[in-house]
C-alpha cells in the first residue's frame, strides 16, 4: 500500500466495487489516484480486531496487475530484481524489489509462476512508472501486459480458509505464497495464498465485471467484514510489512531497510541485478543504518517523520511508520537509526511535538505472524 495523494475529486479512478463501497457507507478517500475506503460504520478500530479475529475482505483492485510474456521471462525480470525469479517453481510466488542503479528501491512487488506467464502484482502509486520501466528495460526480451481489466481483492484473517473452501474447495490446502487458477460460483478467478496483515489469507483476482458479486458472496458470510485502508495500514504495521513510499523508497537499500532475505545466494553470488555493487558491499561491510521497530513507552503513538535521538539527545533517525497497534495493545512505529543504536531493546527518545517520549528499539513483527505453512 503507497501513501494518500491528493486529486481533485472528478479526476479520482474508481476501483470495480466503488459502488458496493457507496452502498455499504463506506468514508472514501483520495488515495494513488483512486477513490478508496479508509473505512466502513464499524470503524478502523473494529475493523482491524474483526481482521485478526475473523475475516476481512479488502478492496486492492487499485494495485497494478501484470502479465509478462516471452522466451524466458524470468530471466528477463531478474535483470530488474535481486529476487530468484528462475528458481520460481511452478504456482508459487515471491517477494521482491525493483531496484535503481544506487540499490535504492524503485517499488516492492510480487511475482508468481503462472506456467506460461509471470503474474506480477505491483503498488498502485508505482504502477504506471513500474510499467514504463518493465517495457523499456523489457523490451525485446519479454512482452508487458497490463491486465486494465482485473479487479483484485484480499481476504485476510484465521477464518478466511474456511470460508474461501465453501466456495473453492482446493484453496483450503493452498500453501503459503502459492498460486492457483480455480473458478468461484462459476467465473475463473486467480488464488494466491497471501496478503499484507500478517494473517492467513488470500487474493483474488479476476475480471473486473465479476468483482461485485464475488466481494457480495464473501460478505454475505457471517465471519466476513468490509474493511477499509485504516485498518489495512494498521494491520501491516504489527505485522513489521514495509509500505512504500514510507519504509522503503528509492533513498533506502535492501540492506538498510532489513530485506537481506529477498536477497538469495545465488543472486548475491551471481549479481546481475541493478545496484549490485552498493549492495555487495553494504552486504560485507555492513550499511550506516538500519530499519527497526520502535515501542513507544506509554500510550502516545509517534507518527511519520517523528525525530529519533539517542540518550544523550542527538538524532539519529527518523519514524517512518507510526500509529497505536490495537492488537498489540500499545503503540507501535518503525524507523531508521544509525547502526549503533539499532540494538533490540536500545533505548532511544522519540520528538514527539519537540517533547522527549522514550522508546526502544523492537524486534518486528510487533503480533505474530499466522501465514498457512501446510
């Protein structure tokens, strides 16, 4: 998910469920372009437990979905990622980056091995610069096909497997980050085992004429809500999930956002990949600073762009994501601090409003993750 932006109202895009939102009493929201839910009458808070205790189902058909093609497309798309995209077995999926030149991250996005095509899911903000920059890089070894007309949605929580199996029976015993061409009440959908709440869940993609009545058959079961971007954000930031724009942007590394682990050993061997150098050598040598989890002590939570200084009162990093964690109980932010301090439990003070607040440094995910490892 990439931040809110601003546009005038009638140049705001309308996902396929705009309507079903509308109806629903959704509060609608500028954000990447679209006309979005930030959330419904039961409210972010409600909404964020309902998520962790039982099902949502969220509105993501404002990310870009792509198709790409040809000879060897993975061989192509690792030109382009750090990922390993040729070791990919067939319906399973990863996460990886676009990367410039200086390592820095161009956007985070996730690849699947559809047989004969790559099935790329990338950030709403970053889709048309992602395309752009697929079809120039691209071109001649791999066709780009953006699929304009596919709605995307995401069901998430400890319950999503039970409802998804009354409509697709195989989903059930899906595996975490697998993929699977199936049909719901009838239409072809495409299932992956994923989501961005750290909860069991999945995506479902499919034509964008068939949206409505797939969203209104998952809500018409008693475990599944309508949730809105708040809780969406809330629900990613306990569970330690980057969001770009704010985590991670072009200014920041794999290394120094803590993503060493999409960086696989072939790939660090073999190199390849855009920024290679920066990273090897961060790699080696280590990076000047790193993203953690902050914990705010007390009830205060510290926002985006909070001054993180040491004990002593010099800064030595910045929040990037803050807010109260609900099912943490308490609130919860990440940042970036010089290496020195980024130590589990080192004490640090973060500015809030000029005021000192204490903190320490965490280990994330702040709740557990709950992915299906079959």
């Amino acid at each position: 998910m990439t931040e809110a932006t601003e546009h005038p109202a009638e140049s705001l895009k309308t996902t396929p469920l705009h309507a079903l939102h509308l109806e629903l009493k959704a509060r609608m929201v500028p954000f990447a372009g679209y006309d979005m839910p930030v959330q419904y009458p039961m409210g972010i808070l409600k909404e964020h437990l309902h998520t962790r205790e039982k099902a949502g189902l969220f509105d993501v058909s404002h990310m870009g979905q792509v198709r790409l093609t040809g000879d060897d497309p993975a061989a192509a798309l690792e030109t382009l990622v750090p990922g390993d995209i040729k070791g990919l077995g067939l319906g399973r999926m990863r996460y990886t980056l676009f990367l410039n030149e200086q390592g820095g991250i161009l956007d985070d996005l996730m690849v699947t091995n559809a047989g004969d095509h790559l099935f790329l899911v990338v950030n709403a903000a970053c889709k048309e610069q992602d395309v752009a920059h697929l079809r120039e890089k691209l071109a001649g070894k791999a066709e780009v096909e953006v699929l304009e007309d596919a709605a995307l949605m995401a069901l998430q929580g400890p319950m999503a497997a039970q409802v998804m199996a009354r409509f697709v029976p195989e989903a059930a015993t899906m595996k975490f980050m697998s993929y699977l061409s199936a049909t719901f009440k009838g239409v072809p959908v495409l299932i992956t085992r994923s989501g961005y709440t750290g909860e069991d869940g999945y995506e479902i993609s499919c034509d964008r004429s068939d949206a409505d009545a797939i969203a209104r058959a998952l809500l018409a079961e008693e475990e599944v809500e309508a949730i809105g971007l708040g809780a969406r954000d809330s629900l990613r930031l306990e569970a330690g999930l980057c969001l770009y724009g704010h985590d991670i942007d072009t200014t920041t590394t794999p290394v120094e956002a803590a993503l060493e682990w999409t960086l696989p050993k072939r790939r660090r061997a073999e190199g390849g990949f855009p920024g290679y150098d920066v990273i090897s050598r961060q790699l080696e040598q280590g990076a000047s600073r790193r993203r953690v989890g902050l914990r705010p002590e007390g009830r205060q939570p510290a926002r985006e762009h909070t001054p993180v200084h040491d004990a002593a009162g010099a800064q030595i990093g910045e929040v990037t994501s803050g807010g109260f964690g609900p099912t943490a109980g308490t609130p919860v932010a990440m940042g970036y601090v010089d290496i020195a301090h980024s130590a589990v439990d080192t004490p640090v003070q973060l500015m809030v409003r000029g005021k000192p607040l204490a903190a320490r440094v965490a280990a994330t995910p702040f709740v557990p993750q709950r992915y299906y490892r079959g």
